[in-house]
C-alpha cells in the first residue's frame, strides 16, 4: 500500500509540474539580424555624416554657412526621433510613427539644405555621400524591420 501511496503522490506531482504555463511572449520588435544590422548602420552612417558636415568650410561663405546649420539640425532631429525609436524598443512598445516621421524629415532637411551648398569642394561632396549612405540604411531598416 506505501508503495501505491507513493506512485499515485509521484504521479499526481509531476502531472501538476507538467500543467505550470510560460509566462506569456510579447513581440518587443527587437528584430533579426537584417533588421538591427540595418538599424546599427543607420546609427553609424548618421554619426558619419554629422562628421563630415562639421568639416565642410564656411569660412568664405555665409550662404555656405547657413546651409550647414541647417544640415546640422536636420540631423539633429533625424537622431533625436532614433533615440526615442530606440527608447520605445528597448522598453518593449511599439515605436512611434511620429518619430519615425521625424528622422525622414530630419534626413531631408540635411539633405535640402546639403543640396544647396554649390561651392562643389571634397568635403561637401563627402557629407552628401555619407548622407546619402544614412538615407539608404534607413530605407534598409524599413524594409527589413516590419
């Protein structure tokens, strides 16, 4: 009878451990590897640029000058809407629509304002291929991350 006692309690035991539910997943959008791969060089590739739009020349040219203030706060905007991008993630929410409208508009602007300096010299030339570069990685995250 112990013996039953014992089979029937060890039986009862493991079909009550076998019943405990997972915790539930939420989908926290973290992405595979295409999609932060493309979102880390969308992060680089802006670094990059507001690298070089600091070395474009505006000593001779206010125009020039003007031009790259507002390339700077296109990319300014453009990182501050990937910064809350990244917040929303890392915190497991969606990411704002409204933030992801402000890094397309932030890169525009830059580049507006990029396509306005006609002095044509190599640093000019450079900031707009980094630029350009940070807008095709931002059109890579779109079409991987989704």
């Amino acid at each position: 009878m112990a013996r039953f006692f014992i089979t029937f309690l060890s039986v009862a035991l493991m079909a009550c451990f076998f019943q405990v539910g997972a915790a539930p997943l939420h989908s926290r959008q973290i992405g595979d590897i295409a999609c932060n791969a493309a979102r880390l060089k969308t992060v680089s590739s802006l670094a990059a640029t507001k690298s070089a739009v600091g070395k474009i020349d505006t000593s001779n040219s206010t125009a020039a000058a003007t031009a790259v203030t507002d390339a700077q706060t296109g990319l300014d905007s453009a990182s501050a809407g990937i910064k809350t991008i990244a917040a929303s993630l890392l915190t497991g929410k969606t990411a704002p629509a409204d933030a992801r409208d402000q890094v397309g508009s932030g890169l525009l602007a830059a580049q507006t304002a990029l396509n306005g300096i006609t002095t044509g010299d190599a640093a000019t030339t450079q900031a707009l291929t980094k630029l350009n570069d940070t807008i095709s990685a931002g059109k890579d995250v779109v079409a991987d991350c989704n």
